[in-house]
C-alpha cells in the first residue's frame, strides 16, 4: 500500500505540474513577466511557507537551527533551478516546444533521478541509495531499467511533436522557413537547462537535514512505521526562495525593458481576475511538489520519485494537448506515435513501481 500511495501522490503532483499553466490563459492584458512574477509569488513566497505552517508545527525554529552551509547550498541550488526554469523558454523557441521541451525534460528526468545516487557512490551517506546500489541490486536494476524506458517514451513524444511541426509548418506555405530555429544554439541552451533544472532535486537533497528533523520530530508523538508525509515542506520554504530570487530579477529587468510595470495598476483590464487566475497557477504549481514529497516519503527513494514524477508530468502534459485538441487536423500517424509514447512512459511507471516494491 506504501508503494500505491506513492505512484498516487506523484501522480497528483505531476497532474498539478502539467496543469498549472491553464489558468494564466485567462490572464488578459499582462505581458508575460507580470503575470508570470505575479504567480510565482504564490508559488515560492506564498504558499510554500503557508503549507510549512499546516502541516509542521515551529518550522521556522528547524531552520533557523540548520547548519549555514545546508542553508547556503540548498538556497543556491534553488537558485540554480531558477535559471534552469528560465532558459527552458529559450530552448523552446531555438528548437521548438515539441522538440525543446522533450530533451529539456529527458535531461531534467535523467540527471535529477541519477546524480545525487553518483554522489553518494562517492561520498556514503547512511540510508542514501548509491548508484552502484542501484546498479547490483535487483529492484535497482529495475529502477534504472524503468528510467531507460521513460527516456524512450520521452523521445518517441517528441518524435510525434516534430512530426506535427512539420506538418503544421506545410500546411502553411509562409511559415515553412522558421528564422528562429537554431539547433546548435538550441541544444546548448537545451542542455545547459535540462541539467539546471535537475537541480531542484539536489536542492532537496542538500537540504535533507530540515526534513529528517521535521520527520524526527513526528516520529517522536507517532511512533510506528513509515515516514512523516509532509517533511519536505520546510525544504521547499528554503529551496524556493532560490527560485523565487532569479524569476523576480528577470522579471524585473522584462518590466524595465517592456515597460509593463503599469500591468500590475491598469484598470482598463481585469485586475481582480488577472491575481485571481494568477494566484490559482502559482498555488496549483507548489501542488505538484507538495505531492512530490508526499509520494517521496512513501516510497523513499530519490531517483525512483523523482523519475515518476517528470513521468507524470510529460504524460499528463501530453494528455492536455490531446484533449485541448492541439492535434486536430494533425495526420493519424502522429497521433499514433504520440500515443505509443504515453503508453511507454507509463510502462516505465509501472517498472520503477514494481522495482520499489521488492525493495
């Protein structure tokens, strides 16, 4: 049951993850940084302590009493993350969404489920999964199998995305030479955020500590098996000011640059439902790692969440695309192929499931 309720918990948060976007299309007459900042303010400043205070009684206390040097690295690989986030749209717009976003997430999927257990191959830490754990171990070969897969699955939903482009692109005969495709720029930029975006996940590891002292302290008055279900929330109140710093001086500098500070006043436009559908997206987007950690502390190994998790993501973000209807009009053959790649990616899903569930 622990290890249903984990796939169930990534699963909530990678639908979070793949739904948070809709509710800025409602935003109307804001440039894309005013409400993007606007959201984000919810998503890292916000609610994350506002969760913190819920579910972890005196969480200020366990970090005001962390170690400096956790603190430092947690907030920097936050930080990181942050920059990450932000060349993602760069990589979209030099190789486009479908290709961009499939080796952005593929990088992301694969170095953040397999990094911190190549760290831990080098510096041993009790309770930490090792690469080479995972790699000599049976229900480790099946983790390691299981992200392969998905990484097959991820490709083979680009694949369907390119062939889609290319038939959109056709189909219009002064669209056919894109000036913004770029592929060697492209995949630089493509890398260089795959691998920073993987850094949230190191985020969470560097700051372990506050979530083992939040699950001692419940373990304390709930003594029992398992883990406390919300202990990672105080290391997302640290993580995510990293975040919330490099989102905010990008920001910034667009509203300096466009001249859009006057969104945040305009009266001409919706003011009320702009902060309302703004402060839903950056709520429903915190959900999707509130969950993470929930599902993390079920199944209690890093590589395996964080691998369903993107998982989770890329499928339930294919599945908006279907039923928003971005493939109508698009050839049979497409569609096919978009489909043999969610039904991949779940297949993997099952395997890393299957792999936890002898550990």
């Amino acid at each position: 049951m622990q290890i249903i309720f984990g796939i169930i918990f990534h699963f909530i948060g990678g639908f979070a993850s793949g739904s948070f976007y809709i509710p800025y299309k409602k935003v109307k007459g804001w440039a894309w940084e005013s409400f993007w900042i606007v959201g984000g303010l919810f998503s890292w400043l916000i609610v994350p302590p506002l969760a913190a205070w819920l579910t972890i009684p005196h969480f200020t206390e366990i970090i005001t009493a962390t170690n400096g040097q956790i603190l430092f690295y947690t907030y920097l690989f936050g930080l990181l993350w942050g920059i990450g986030g932000l060349t993602y749209g760069l990589g979209v717009r030099y190789l486009g969404v479908s290709l961009g976003s499939t080796i952005i997430l593929g990088l992301c999927a694969v170095f953040g489920a397999l990094i911190p257990s190549v760290y831990y191959n080098f510096f041993p830490e009790k309770g930490k999964d090792t690469f080479s754990m995972l790699l000599h171990s049976h229900w480790g070969q099946y983790v390691l199998l299981g992200i392969l897969i998905c990484v097959i699955g991820i490709i083979i939903c680009g694949k369907a995305g390119t062939m889609k482009e290319n038939e959109l692109i056709a189909g219009k005969a002064d669209t056919a030479d894109n000036k913004d495709y770029r592929f060697g720029l492209g995949i630089f930029v493509a890398i260089v955020s795959g691998v920073l975006s993987a850094c949230f996940n190191f985020g969470l590891e560097a700051g372990k500590d506050m979530a083992n002292h939040a699950n001692e302290i419940w373990k304390a008055s709930h003594p029992g098996p398992g883990n406390f279900l919300f202990r990672n929330n105080v290391t997302y109140v640290v993580l995510l000011w990293g975040g919330l710093t490099t989102n905010f001086v990008w920001c910034m500098i667009l509203n300096a640059r466009n001249k859009t500070f006057n969104n945040y006043t305009d009266k001409q436009q919706p003011l009320l439902k702009n902060y309302i559908f703004c402060a839903l997206a950056g709520t429903t987007w915190f959900l999707q790692f509130f969950f993470y950690g929930m599902g993390e502390s079920r199944l209690g190994n890093g590589a395996s969440s964080w691998i369903l998790h993107m998982a989770f993501i890329i499928l339930v973000a294919n599945i908006w695309g279907l039923l928003l209807k971005e493939w109508k009009g698009v050839s049979r053959k497409a569609i096919i192929t978009v489909a043999a790649g969610i039904a991949t990616i779940i297949i993997s899903v099952l395997i890393v499931g299957y792999g936890n569930s002898i550990k």
